[in-house]
C-alpha cells in the first residue's frame, strides 16, 4: 500500500513530527469549541484532524506531555513544544486508537491538503463572532496591518 506524509513543526523548530497515512486517506477537518481546546491554542476554537496513532512519529526533540480533564472529567493528554509553547495533539478520551493534531503545526504545503471541514464539535460552546468569519462585509487583508 503506498503512503503519504505530512510533516510538522513548532513555532521554534525544536519539535518536528510525521504522519504517514494511506495515500487514499484525505484527513478532513474536525473544529472544536470546548473551552479547553480554546485555553489550550488561544483562540475560538482548535482546527484539527484525527489521525491513527501509529501514523505519528516525533522526528525531532520530544513535546511535553499535559493532562487536562475535559467538561466530563475524563484526563485529556495534550502534547505541546516545552520551549515556545506551541500545541500539537490531544487525545480524546474512549478513542485510544486516534490521536487530534493542530492543523497550525502542518508545514505549508500539508495544511491545504486536509481536504474540507467535515464537523465542528461542541457547538454549544461556539463563540458568536466565528459564523460572522462568512460575512463579506468583514475586512480582509492579504498580509498584517503593520
């Protein structure tokens, strides 16, 4: 069978990973807007995709490994780089054959490649401004303000 893979770093490069999926799986986008995912990227909500386990190899250095509990009071393992801070997985509980990666972490040409969104989770969670993120009055700039 052959395989694709999809690399990725932290802010600081001291962390970088590998999926290796079947060359017929397209990861498809999951969001999540439970507060934990929002504390944990500090955003709205974390952009992810849920991957198989064994697909991720740690290629350089070794995240750090937190445990949070989730609004049920389930541990939640998150793995994040000790130096910049930046999030890499979480495990959702009763799933321990699947591991969630942060789409930010995708190199560049990995991140357009996860296909479409297929699901939000926690919804009832949702902050009001990210449906007006379709308005086309909104201004869009290409770049930074500065």
């Amino acid at each position: 069978m052959s395989q694709k893979s999809y690399t990725g770093t932290c802010l600081c490069n001291a962390v970088t990973y590998r999926i290796d999926l079947p060359d017929s799986t397209t990861p498809k986008v999951i969001l999540c807007h439970c507060i934990n995912c929002k504390r944990y990227t500090g955003s709205g909500f974390s952009a992810n995709i849920a991957v198989p386990k064994t697909s991720l190899h740690w290629t350089k250095g070794q995240p750090k490994l937190y445990v949070d509990k989730s609004e049920r009071g389930a541990g939640v393992p998150r793995m994040f780089c000790a130096d910049c801070g930046t999030p890499f997985t979480s495990e959702p509980s009763g799933q321990d054959e699947v591991i969630i990666i942060k789409t930010g972490t995708l190199d560049d040409p990995y991140r357009d490649e996860c296909g479409e969104l297929a699901m939000e989770i926690w919804c009832v969670r949702k902050d009001k401004w990210v449906d007006q993120m379709k308005d086309e009055s909104i201004t869009r700039l290409d770049k930074s303000m500065g």
